[in-house]
C-alpha cells in the first residue's frame, strides 16, 4: 500500500525525466520487509520509441558520433569519478530495492573499487582499439580494417546484481562509441534510475543514456524488436535468452548473451579441506545463491565426501541472515517475492523426490521478509531435477564419485556451462582436468573473482559472446574493410571482340 514515504519514479530520456505515455506505475518492495517503498513506470511500447529515437539522434546527429575515442575516454572517467561520489546513495537504493548486502555492495562503488576502476580501464581503451593493414595481394590497391561502433544498443539487465551487470555492459559499449538503452528487470530498477541522475553530473550529450522500465513483454520485447537498436545485449536466465534470441533473430541482429549457470564444483580426495569448505561456501551462500556462477553442483570424492559435509554444514550453519543493512548479517533476503516463492517450491519438490536433507534453509523464514537459509541436498544423483536446474536461491546437492574420468563426464553432463570449481592439491591434475570441463571461467582453489579485465561468458546455453576484458569491448564493435585504389584503372568489363 503506498505510503507519503514511498518514492516515485520516472523514466529517462535525452538527460530529463518522464511520465510513462500510460500514466501507470508499478510497486517495487523491499524484499527485507515486504513492503512496497517504491512505484515505477509502466513503459510501453511509446515510451521504447521515444527512447529509441533520442539514442539514434545521439549517434547519427549529436556530438556523440563524431567524438574523437580520446574524448569518449575523458568522458568515461568522468562517469567513474560521479559514481565513486555517490556510492553510498547508489548502494542505499539498491539495498532497498534488491535486498544486496550493504557491506558488500556499497563499497563495490567506492573509489579505487572495480566497479568504478571498469570505466578508468574501458577509458583507456578508447583510444586502443587500432585498425589494421591488410597485405592483399593485389597491385595499386590498399586495403584496411577499421572497427566500428553498431549505433543504438539494447541493455537488458537482470535483478540480482542490477548496477553491476550494468557496469559490466555499459563501460565497454559507451567506450566502443554507441548509444544506450537500458531495459532494467521489474523487480529490481530503481537504483539503475538512481544512477541515471548522478550521471547527469558526467554532463553526457542527451541522448546517450537512456532507461525505460517495465515488463518483459510490454518493455523488452519492443525495445528488442525496435528497427533502429542494433546491437542487444541481455543478462538473465536461459528461457528469457532463448526469447530474446529469438526476438532479434526476426531482423538478425547480432546479441551477447549471459545466462543460466548450474556449475560444477570438484572436490579431489587430496584437496585442502577447510580451504575448499570456506571457499565453496564463500562462493554460493553469502549471496543467497542469486548469481549465475554459483557453484552448487558439488561433485566429491568418495574418500572425502562425508567429511566435506560435515564441515560444510557445520560452516554454514553459522551464517547470520537478516536485515542486509546490518553490518553483521552475512546473508540477506532473496531479492523478490516471486523468486523467493520460485526457491521455496525447489526445496519442497527436492525433499518429496526423496533427496537427503541435511540443512533446511526453511526454518530462516519469516512473517515479514523473503528469507531463505542454507539449504543442503546430499547424495543427489546427476539427473535429477535439483543437479540439472537452476535454482538461484541457497541450495547446494552434493554427489559422490570415485574416477576422474566420470567425474568429468558428470560435470559436462548439463545443458550449462558458464563455471566450474576444482579443489585440489596437485595443481597440475587441476589444470589437466580445467582443459577438459566445458564452461567460459574455471576457478582452481578459489571461487567466484572476478576482474574487469577478464571476461566472463558461458559456453552451451549459459549463453555466447563475452563481457569484461578486451573481448567485452570487441563485442560492441563491428569491423569494416576498406578497399582503396592507389592508381586508379579499371578495364572495361565488356570489350569488343
């Protein structure tokens, strides 16, 4: 129920402020309370038009498209410097908004931190991006490369990890040289629209920066669709890639996608034991499992396994869960209400298959809130729905196996492949098995990093194309080949006999 507390919002466009063309608005709630703090724009497909037209007069007639890269590059710093000036503004939203613990994610936009190091680093690589010579064997003829921004591009992020999914696509494609529009998910825009009003102090051609709110069908969908977007990028599960592939396959263009993840996690019977524990736990709980990496697919060596448990439950078992504003809590709610419910039926549908429950994340619930525990499924075999689905949510199983060749069919054994964990103490097994696992990053010894300057992306259907790093700006860039006549003469094509 609204309140005079709660907030309104409008949608942006050419550096101002909108009504959505509907007049109507939608609820967002603090997933620790419950409660609706918030009321969004319902955009609709005359809001994606206005959107659309302004970051196309951005590119083709504004300032935007004729800047130097160098200027591009001064221009992203600026944006990194407004962030870091306003990290705790931005970090307050998103924890209202999305349930994010605040010691987390606050200082993730502190100076120095890397969400706001990406715009330093996709800054310097303005100016870096060289053409190149080709040596066609032709006389008198001088051919080159050239690479080339795509014009309007689509974001379309995700609600667990809004401003940094955001960051990770929006650095590399303002660098490459195009214009934006950002399709945040309903469940989680409000700090993409905060962020929006501290960027005005970047001091952005109008145009650049554009986000438009709503539904998948009545926002998404046309803002993919829209003849002059270019370029999508989208970060979300399979399903919702699958229909947004195939959205932009009706005009093929080009889309980098991120999705769905159920990553494997090795555990060698010579692995460090209290190191694989702490990290495997480091890298699935504290999150509430809500990231597409997390590693809760945990394949373990028979000699181990019933040791590896024990502590694992032990471990987990301590986390603290509560209000995400609470410097003490180590896990927070699960981020909506629909996701929460999602979680809980997962948990309900694994114990009436029979799996055996050592850990019930259940009883972390509450009347007010979306709280969900450690969850811990032992003796999961491979095709069950718990091992080959995602859950997003708290929720590990755990299989026992004893060759490594099995083990490593058994990791492959999923229509994922975005990340995988080896626990071992022969560093050189490790490495012969990390070649073999199919999936865009594997973690030896550790779980869960993550650098602007290595990319991330999945093989299979956890989705194509890269972001982060050099491949993540390559993506928002086309390449041209220019061939130039030296000595111009052309033969007639149709001589006289």
């Amino acid at each position: 129920m609204a309140t005079k507390q709660n907030r309104t919002f409008k949608f942006f466009v050419n550096n101002a402020w909108h009504q959505p063309a509907s007049e109507t608005y939608f609820d967002s709630e603090n997933p620790s309370t419950g409660q609706v703090w918030a009321h969004v724009p319902d955009c609709d497909q005359t809001d994606v038009a206005r959107a659309v037209a302004a970051a196309r007069s951005a590119f083709y007639e504004g300032p935007w498209g004729a800047m130097l890269p160098a200027e591009r590059g001064r221009m992203l710093r600026r944006i990194g410097d407004a962030i870091s000036r306003h990290a705790d503004r931005l970090g307050e939203i998103e924890t209202r908004d999305n349930g994010k613990l605040a010691k987390n994610i606050t200082p993730s936009l502190k100076p120095d931190a890397w969400q706001v190091d990406s715009w330093h680093y996709y800054a310097g690589m303005c100016d870096k991006f060289e053409g190149s010579l080709i040596p066609a064997e032709m006389r008198d003829m001088h051919n080159y490369m050239k690479w080339e921004p795509f014009g309007v591009c689509a974001l379309i992020l995700p609600w667990n990890s809004p401003l940094g999914t955001l960051i990770w696509k929006l650095a590399p494609c303002l660098a490459a040289g195009n214009t934006v529009v950002m399709k945040p998910s309903e469940h989680s825009s409000c700090s993409t629209l905060e962020l929006m009003d501290v960027l005005l102090e970047a001091d952005l051609p109008p145009g650049v920066l554009n986000v438009v709110t709503g539904f998948g069908r009545t926002t998404g969908e046309p803002l993919i669709d829209h003849p002059d977007v270019r370029l999508v990028s989208f970060t979300g599960g399979t399903a919702g890639g699958r229909a947004a592939a195939g959205i932009a396959a009706r005009q093929v263009k080009p889309i980098v996608m991120e999705l769905g993840g159920k990553s494997p996690q090795i555990v060698l019977a010579d692995a460090d034991l209290d190191l694989a524990v702490n990290g495997i736990a480091a890298g699935i709980f504290p999150a509430g499992g809500q990231s597409c990496i997390s590693g809760s697919r945990l394949l373990v060596h028979e000699k181990v396994i019933d040791e590896f448990t024990d502590r694992l439950v032990d471990v987990v078992n301590k986390a603290r869960i509560g209000d995400p504003n609470d410097p003490r809590t180590q896990i927070g709610p699960m981020a909506n209400k629909p996701h929460y419910e999602s979680v809980l039926a997962r948990i309900d549908a694994a114990e009436r298959c029979g799996h055996k429950l050592l850990l019930d994340g259940r009883t972390a619930c509450r009347e007010t809130g979306y709280f969900i525990g450690p969850t811990i499924f032992a003796d999961v075999p491979n095709n069950a729905d718990l091992a080959q689905n995602e859950t997003f949510g708290p929720v590990v199983s755990t299989e026992r196996w004893s060759d490594e060749q099995s083990v490593i069919q058994t990791a492959n054994d999923t229509i994922y492949g975005l990340a995988g964990g080896i626990w071992s103490g022969d560093v050189a097994r490790a490495m012969r098995m990390a070649d073999r696992i199919e999936a865009g990053t594997i973690y030896i010894n550790n779980y869960f990093n993550a650098a602007t300057q290595s990319p991330v992306g999945g093989f299979k259907q956890s989705g194509y194309g890269r972001e982060n790093g050099f491949e993540g700006m390559r993506c928002f860039m086309q390449t041209k080949s220019v061939w130039l006549a030296t000595n111009p003469t052309q033969a007639d094509p149709f001589p006289e006999d």
